[in-house]
C-alpha cells in the first residue's frame, strides 16, 4: 500500500503539469494493488486532451522522462518502475510506481493541492472489533481549472487480504478476487468528494487448517513410493549344525528296539 501511494503521488505530480498545459482531462485510470502490510503497487494511466497536441514539444518537455524521474526523486516511500507517453491524438501517460505505506502516499500528495483531487487522502485505523480500517477520501486539495463533467476517473483496488466494503460510494465488488472498483465524474469528485471505505477480514482458522491437511496430502503422496521402494531385507534362515564327522569305528551302531514279529510255525515232518 506504502509503495503505491508513493508512486500515485508521483503520478499525479505529472498529472499537476498536464492540468497546467490544458483546459481539462480526458480521463484518469488508476489500478492499485495494496498487500496484507499495506505496502503496494500500481500503474496510473493519465489521459491529455487534444489541445495539448498542438503544443507537444512543450508537454513532451514537462513529460519526459528526466522529469517525471526527478519528481519521483524527490518523493520519500514512492518510486517509479516504469513510464511511457503516447503520442497522436488524446496523448496518454502511464505510470507505474511502488510505495512502501499509504502515509507516504498521502504525503506525497498532501504537498501538492491540485494532485491530492485526484490521489486523496488514506487514513489507516482500526475499529472496534480490531480490524484494519482502509479509508481513501478523495476532492481534497485544491483543482486550478473547472473539472468536467462528461469526463470520468475510475478506480480499481486489489487487496491481498479478504477486504469488506463499509459506508463506501463504490458500487462493484468482486469478493472471490478481493477486487473494488469505482468509478465518479471529474465534476463529482470535486463537488461530492467521494470516499472509499474498505475493512480488511482476518482468514478463517479453518482456512489453514485446510491448507495444513493439503500440505500433509501432498507430502504424503511424495514420500509414500520413497517408503515403497526400500524394502527390508531379512537374514536367511540357517540350516541346523551337522554332528562332526569321526572315525566309522567310533561311532556305535545304533540298536533296532523295534519288536520282531515271530515267523509262521514250522510244520512237523520226517526227520531225515
């Protein structure tokens, strides 16, 4: 979340100079990514009207990248990953920043009015059940030209932890994603000055307990053909010792006391 307030900061730094150079904006996209420790990224797109065309070399000077950097430089907790400007009508600039807490992006913008219209204000709380209270009010600061109205800002957040909406203007929310979204007219967010009000919800005990009985299952699965392949080898059992041998003489005949059955009587006859 930290980073990524830091480098919206940045962004709308570049924003300041594009409402300078033209009458209005085209449009403002934002899509922030905010972790469980409320550091984050996010990749703000910034488009120009046609009249800044005219006068591209001046605009691409206040855009390039030398000075998008040195504003960024000057930004504490936000910095800038990546950036580009397109060219041909409706020019658009994209930034893509890191921030390393929501103060430092509120910061960033609270020291540039015309910026914090768009960026707005984070206050991080908690209420009374514990829970980690995002709130983003945006219309503050102070707009150097009368925003449109046929013109709109829209905003995407992704929370890495189950997030709930509370008291919030959005009107979109995709729960299986952790993903808010709104979206206000350029004239709505200076006149209304809307908020984003977003609680963020601890994971259920059953959640790692799931988590933990598929680790196990899988570990099981991995290991188990391990345990298969060794099998224990059992010694062979040995066969009982032989008397040694010795000399035939000295072994005694082994008497037969099995009873002899006595033979058929003689029958008697001549002597001879």
């Amino acid at each position: 979340m930290m980073p990524l307030l830091r480098r919206s900061a940045a962004a709308l730094l570049a924003l300041v100079c594009a409402c300078l150079l033209s009458s209005c904006l085209e449009g403002y996209e934002e899509d922030m990514v905010i972790y469980s420790n409320l550091s984050g990224r996010a990749i703000v797109k910034v488009r120009l009207p046609d009249s800044v065309v005219s006068q591209f070399d001046s605009v691409q000077a206040e855009f390039s990248r030398q000075k998008i950097e040195e504003r960024f430089a000057s930004l504490s907790g936000v910095s800038l990953k990546n950036y580009s400007l397109s060219e041909g009508r409706h020019p658009e600039a994209t930034f893509e920043i890191a921030f390393t807490s929501l103060e430092k992006l509120s910061a960033a913008a609270a020291a540039n009015p015309p910026a914090q219209m768009l960026v707005g204000e984070f206050v991080v709380k908690k209420d009374e059940e514990g829970r980690t209270v995002v709130e983003r009010n945006l219309g503050k600061g102070t707009a150097t030209m009368e925003l449109p109205s046929d013109k709109f800002a829209q905003f995407k957040i992704h929370f890495q932890s189950p997030v709930e909406l509370s008291n919030t203007d959005s009107g979109f929310k995709d729960g299986s994603h952790n993903d808010v979204r709104y979206r206000w007219s350029l004239s709505d967010i200076d006149r209304k000055r809307p908020s984003m009000i977003n609680k963020l919800v601890k994971p259920f005990p059953w959640v790692y307990i799931v988590g933990g009985a598929v680790a196990l299952l899988i570990l099981g699965r991995i290991l188990w053909p391990v345990f298969m392949k060794k099998k224990v080898k059992m010694p062979a059992a040995s066969a009982p010792a032989k008397p040694p041998a010795g000399p035939a003489s000295a072994q005694a005949p082994v008497e037969n006391k099995t009873p002899q059955r006595p033979g058929p009587p003689r029958r008697p006859g001549p002597q001879r």
